[in-house]
C-alpha cells in the first residue's frame, strides 16, 4: 500500500476496505422495492464500466486498501463478459462475493470455483412460488430455489437476503428461519428502504423489535443463540439451537449501523457513493477515461460522507420524497 492510503479513511476515521461494484443496471426480474414499477431507462452500453476499466479502477482501490469486493447489479450474472471480469479481478489480493437473484447461476458454478468466488448473496423474498411471481413479476421461484441447494452442495457460502414488508412477506419470517433447521444457509432479515420509485412507507418496515419478538413466539429463549458478529458487520446474527444455519437482521431504517460503516460503492457507469443513501455521486469513469488521476476525486468524495444516513436526519429519512434525488436500488447495486 502506497502513502495515499487515507484517501479511503473519512472525517469520522472509517476506513473503507469494502468497495461493492455495481456491473450492470439491467435484471431479469421486476422487484417492486428495488425499481419502480415501469422499469428504468437502460444507459447505453458505452456509458457503462468496461471490464478493462473496471479492473484498473478496482485495482487503484485496492493499492489504497481495499480487500474485499462485491459484484452487484442489477444481475450481474447478465454481463457477458462475466467471465472476463472474475478473471481479471481474481489476480487482486481481495475476497471476492457477489449478489444475484440465482436464476443463472447454476450455469457459472465451475467459473466461480475457478476463481474463488465461494460467497454468494442471493436474493429471496419468499418460499411460495405464487408470492414470488407477485413480488417479482416473474415465474422463476423453482429455479431460484433449486440453484441455492445445487449451491450449498457445491460448498458455497450463501446467504440468503429476504427484504421484508408488512402484509406482504412478514408471515413468512419463521418459515424462513424453520429453512436453516436443515440447511447451511445465513438467512438476513432486510428492512425496506426508501429509493426513487419504490413506494416507499415507513408502515412498510418490519422492525428488529417485531421480528424478535415474533421469533421468541416461536421459540425457548434457551435456544435462540445471539452470534458473535463481525467487524464491521451490518448484522445481528443469531441462530436456534440445533439448527445447521443461522439467520440475522440488517435494521437500516430502524437501527442505522452507520458508525461502523466501511463501504463505497462504484455504479455500473462509473459514480462513486460514498453512502447508499447519498444524493450525490462522483463520476470517475469520465476523467479516467481522459486519462486524469481520480484519486482526489475519491478523497474527495470519501471525506464528504457523512455521519449518518447521507445526512439525512430520523424526521427526514421517514419522509420519502427526501430520497427522489437517490437512484432506485438497481441503479444503485445492492
């Protein structure tokens, strides 16, 4: 690491070891919470990263101190060039993991073995098909679920990310720590977060308070186990007695985890976030591709975040026309 490394530590000494790079804005399902409902306008493809850009960009922030990455989207899984991505990055001192809705990932199991990609976030919201034809607008539930136990067979870690919302999926919550009784699985609990046309309402949220005060409904406090969480974790993790996996909460909304936050986030086009609640972004791509040094533009933008919630106070983050400014979560990366 060079003499520049504080260019990833902010005013509040957070240091950002953890960039998650967004690979394409395109997806094959229709989530309502993570894009509005008429879609959103593709950017044409000379706008996005490059594979060759998104190495060199990525490997200046590691020089700097980053070690772990996270493909995102969108799907990633979409990028043709996925393999030339993963292959390009593997060659960084990082760990890498990636998120995805699971529907093709069966096809690039010996791909991501290959390089080492054994973490995989993926995103299910509920165990019935019908409810996931609802939510997601799509008819994939069965290859979903059968590519996460064809995962789990195949030694990877999967996490399974379930953003809850009242009257919609909350009554599921103990079917879906009952699924760690006999599989390896990390299930996480996601409040619903205010983005650009997801109809966002604080009603919506399920809280920590009432899913752990539904999950001690349903089980002896003896037997539910609080987990020692990670450095920089952004979950509460527990786990029920004699169950093989586990399952945690991410409170976003209800319980920020910002003092501890050590993640950037780079767009499919090039912007740097320094939060993903901030309304403003940095664009790289532009002045690297002109061949600029981008390094104080992520000082920069590293020492701009603030303390919380992209500044936005309790009052204002409840109120979701704060957030029209903010990109909708696929835009973003998850």
């Amino acid at each position: 690491m060079n003499n520049s490394q504080n260019i990833l530590t902010d005013r509040f000494g957070r240091k950002h070891n953890y960039l998650r790079i967004s690979l394409t804005e395109r997806c094959n399902l229709r989530c309502s919470y993570c894009m509005p409902l008429e879609g959103v306008p593709l950017l044409p493809k000379n706008n996005l990263m490059n594979a060759e850009e998104i190495y060199a960009i990525a490997k200046l922030f590691v020089d700097e101190g980053v070690d772990k990455i996270r493909f995102t989207g969108g799907e990633p899984l979409l990028r043709k060039d996925f393999p030339e991505i993963i292959e390009r990055l593997s060659v960084l001192p990082i760990k890498m993991s990636m998120t995805t809705n699971g529907i093709t990932i069966d096809r690039h199991i010996s791909l991501l073995k290959k390089y080492n990609l054994k973490t995989v976030n993926l995103s299910l919201d509920t165990l019935d098909a019908e409810k996931f034809k609802d939510i997601t607008f799509r008819d994939y539930f069965q290859r979903v679920y059968d590519n996460i136990l064809l995962l789990l067979n195949e030694d990877f870690q999967v996490k399974i990310n379930v953003v809850l919302m009242k009257n919609v999926n909350d009554n599921e919550i103990i079917d879906f720590i009952k699924f760690t009784q006999n599989h390896n699985v990390i299930v996480r609990f996601i409040e619903f977060m205010p983005f650009d046309g997801n109809q966002w309402d604080r009603e919506k949220t399920v809280s920590y308070d009432e899913i752990m005060n539904l999950v001690h409904q349903n089980f002896t406090a003896e037997n539910i186990v609080r987990l020692q969480d990670e450095a920089h974790d952004t979950t509460r993790n527990f786990k029920i007695n004699g169950f093989k996996g586990s399952f945690g909460i991410i409170s976003t909304v209800t319980n920020p985890f910002c003092d501890t936050c050590n993640r950037i986030r780079l767009t499919a086009n090039g912007q740097l976030k320094n939060c993903l609640f901030s309304a403003t972004e940095s664009d790289l791509l532009t002045p690297f591709r002109n061949h600029e040094d981008i390094k104080p533009l992520i000082k920069k933008a590293v020492l701009g975040k603030f303390a919380m919630r992209g500044g936005l106070s309790d009052e204002e983050f409840i109120n979701p026309l704060e957030h029209v400014e903010n990109r909708s979560m696929i835009r973003i990366g998850g």
